[in-house]
C-alpha cells in the first residue's frame, strides 16, 4: 500500500484541478452520468482517496460497495498484471480459459447450499439480475416475477421494471418489463402493523397478493436482496427470508437472492443469505467480487443453470480475463485477512458511535446494517417524516471536510456506510468525528 493512510486537506473539496475536470466532463460526457462528489481520484488504497489536487479524503462509500478489498489490494494488483501480461480478452464463448472456470468454480464453494451449482459470468450487476430471470422463466416454463417495494436491481429495462424508485432509476424511462408484480417489504421501522410481527405479517400480504393478483402456479421467481441497497439499507426481520425460500420451494418458484451490494464479506458472512442459513435457487453477485473491475454472475442449482440452451447465456465480455484474475485476488484477500471477522468488527465500531450520534441527535430515527454495511434514517424528530433535506447538508458537509459518504433510501433520507474492509480504526473512528461534526455543524448545535 503506497498511499498515507491519513486525511489531508491542501485545498477546499472539490479544489480548483477537480474543478477543472468537472468543466471537461460538462463538456464531453452527458449529463446523465451524475457525479456526488466532483473530486477526482488519482490514486487509492486502503481507506484513503487521493484527488486531483493531492486532497486525501476519507473512503466510506467503496466505490458503492466495490472496492471491499480496498482499491489496490495487494493480491489483486498482482493476478490483474500478471494476467494483463498474458493477454486481455479472447471471449470465453470463442477461446475459452481457465480463470473463468476457477471463478465459477470458487462461487460453487463460497455460496449458500451444498447441492451442485454452476455459474455464469457476465460484467455488471443488472445483466446478471436480467439473466437469472431468464434462467428461471426457462426452467419454470413461467413467467411472472415478484418483487418488493425498495428494491433496486438495475437500469436495464427489465431491472427498471424490477426497481421500485422512480427518481432518478425509472423517470421517463418506460414503458418497461411486463409480468412483473411489486409487494410489500418487511421494513421494520415503517411497517404500519405490529412492530412484534413484521415478519409475520409480511409474509401474510406477499401470500395474499400473489395468490389474488397472481397465482402461485404463474410464478417463476421471486427476487429480493437479503439487505436492500439502494432502498435504504432495510434488513428484514428474522424469519422473513427462510418464510419466502419455503414458499418457493413449496410452489415451484425460483427464489433469487440478489447480492450485489451484501455480496462477499460486506456483511460479515460471505453473503447475507449466510445469517439465518437460507440458500438462494440463484444467486447474484457483482460490486465486491472483483476488487474494482467489472464483473458479475449468476450462481445456482446445476438443474436450474442448465436449463437454458447453449448460446441462450453469455455476451462478448462476460468473465473477462482480467476481471476474473482480480476475481481470484479479491476472494484471496478474502480468505486471507478473515475479511468476515474484519466487517462484524466494523459494525462493532458504527454501531456505538452512532448510538452516541442518535442519543444527541433525534433527527436519527434509525440505525440499521449488518457488518459493513451500516445506516442511519433521517427524521424530523418527534415523527418518522422522512428529513431529505438534512440528509443532503450533512453529506454535503462531510465532503467539505475529507469525507466520502452516500445517501440512500426510498425517500433520500438514508445515510448509507460502505467503508471498504481494508480501513484502519483510527480512520473509522476519525470518520465518524467527521460525522458527528457535520451533525453539528449543520444542526447549530
């Protein structure tokens, strides 16, 4: 690791070289393409991100969730040149490699089930969620899908139809997907019934509505992340997960764990499915598998990857080389470092020093996450009426002062913290000064 593993300040954030190149990009890239933080990185490593202007800011974002290994683990740099050296693309559908079947071979060992798996690679998280609809529309011979309200999947049209948020996923975007049916999310803090039963309850209107709305035997998956992501962080009650991989089990339905963002390590098991043993038909994964690089993949019961005809799966990248030597690297550091250990540890150090932030601030009605990947929700206090806006000035605060965070949630009110597991204690708690800071400072307090 080359980079000082301290926060450093040479100018504001973004400085002036930032502010050039986000000049560049209004110019040549389009605006779509939205940037949180306009300070570009020149280099990385560990919990620290180096900007244009020599700014060292501290990383609590991952690239979203990317980078978990951190963004030059050793043994990724060394599999990625290594395999750079020997040559960088062929497309395993013409002249296949062995890096991508000890990939595939990896994600058989590593994912939830003893049962026999098989995996397919492709190069982002949307393209593996739209492939393993189509594994399980093929191997049903059905074709609804049922999802949950929160949920973000995607950006391809069939993910759209899949994500519930509009703005900015979904807005203009449609018409999208059909035969995909949306229900209601085990959200604790906001479910309006019994707090006692959420995961009772539920259980009881996903039933109810797929039976009426509809029919058990027209199912051909149903698709939720174990923790959602984008949707603010909401880990459903125990015993709501097993409930859904029962019914489908019960009903000839594929059960889809998406893990993309709470893949590998994040949540201080290999997957979140991990924490009450349930074991996903299909499996995605994506964002953490790789330290950085673009990959991703389906991953589930050999019956059910075989389905699909030869040439029915596959595209020109998928399971690149290279990406599947940086692959190989992110799952050695894994292993190396008990990266699990490292996340349950990092929980440990979120978890008290946000109980302190919220014993001072009732503006923070909700404190929730697994390992790595933890959050808060923004309230105006007294009620659960969701405080975009203070939301939207701590980030902004925290950015001026060295501090990379996210946002998230149904109603932009969710902080979200993804520090890669490669960051120090010391960086951990002086990120959260930070925090505590821009709470402050914001608030007036």
């Amino acid at each position: 690791m080359t980079v000082e593993q301290r926060r450093a300040l040479v100018t504001a954030v973004p400085g002036p070289k930032s502010l050039e190149l986000a000049a560049r990009k209004a110019a040549s890239v389009a605006n779509g393409v939205g940037t949180i933080l306009p300070a570009y990185i020149v280099e990385a490593g560990g919990g620290i991100v180096v900007d244009a202007d020599g700014n060292q800011l501290i990383d609590f974002g991952s690239g979203i969730a990317v980078t978990t290994v951190g963004n030059a683990a050793p043994a990724v740099v060394r599999r990625v040149t290594e395999a750079v050296q020997r040559f960088t693309h062929t497309c395993f559908m013409v002249n296949p490699y062995e890096g991508y079947v000890e990939v595939a071979e990896q994600l058989a060992e590593l994912t939830p089930g003893d049962h026999p798996k098989k995996s397919a690679l492709f190069n982002s998280g949307a393209e593996a969620v739209e492939n393993a609809i189509k594994i399980a529309r093929v191997a049903t011979g059905r074709s609804a899908v049922v999802c949950f309200d929160h949920a973000y999947h995607g950006r391809t049209n069939l993910t759209m139809a899949l994500t519930a948020k509009d703005m900015p996923y979904k807005h203009g975007f449609g018409p999208f997907a059909s035969d995909i049916y949306r229900v209601p999310m085990a959200y604790p803090y906001r479910w309006p019934g019994d707090p006692d039963a959420v995961a009772e309850e539920a259980f009881a209107q996903f039933e109810s509505l797929v039976h009426v709305q509809v029919g058990e035997d027209q199912v051909a998956a149903v698709i939720i992340e174990p923790i959602q992501g984008e949707g603010g962080f909401i880990v459903p009650p125990e015993g709501f997960l097993p409930r859904l991989a029962q019914w489908c089990r019960d009903n000839g339905a594929v059960f889809i764990a998406d893990e993309i963002q709470s893949g590998f390590c994040r949540t201080g098991d290999w997957f979140a499915c991990d924490h009450e043993g349930v074991v996903p038909d299909l499996i995605t994964t994506a964002k953490g598998i790789a330290g950085g690089l673009p990959l991703a993949a389906v991953t589930g019961r050999a019956e059910l990857m075989d389905a699909v005809h030869a040439g029915g799966l596959g595209g020109t990248y998928g399971g690149n080389p290279v990406a599947c030597a940086a692959a190989l690297g992110a799952i050695e550091e894994m292993r190396s470092n008990d990266l699990n250990a490292r996340a349950r540890e990092i929980e440990a150090i979120f978890r008290t020093r946000l109980g302190q932030l919220a014993a001072r601030h009732p503006q923070i009605g909700d404190i929730r996450g697994r390992g790595a990947m933890m959050a808060v929700e923004l309230v105006l206090p007294g009620t659960k009426q969701p405080d975009a806006a203070l939301t939207g000035a701590v980030a902004k605060a925290c950015h001026a002062k060295g501090l990379v965070v996210l946002t998230a949630g149904s109603f932009g009110n969710v902080f979200r913290f993804l520090p890669p597991l490669s960051i120090s204690d010391e960086l951990l708690h002086e990120g959260l000064d930070l925090i505590d800071d821009a709470f402050a400072e914001v608030l007036h307090d």
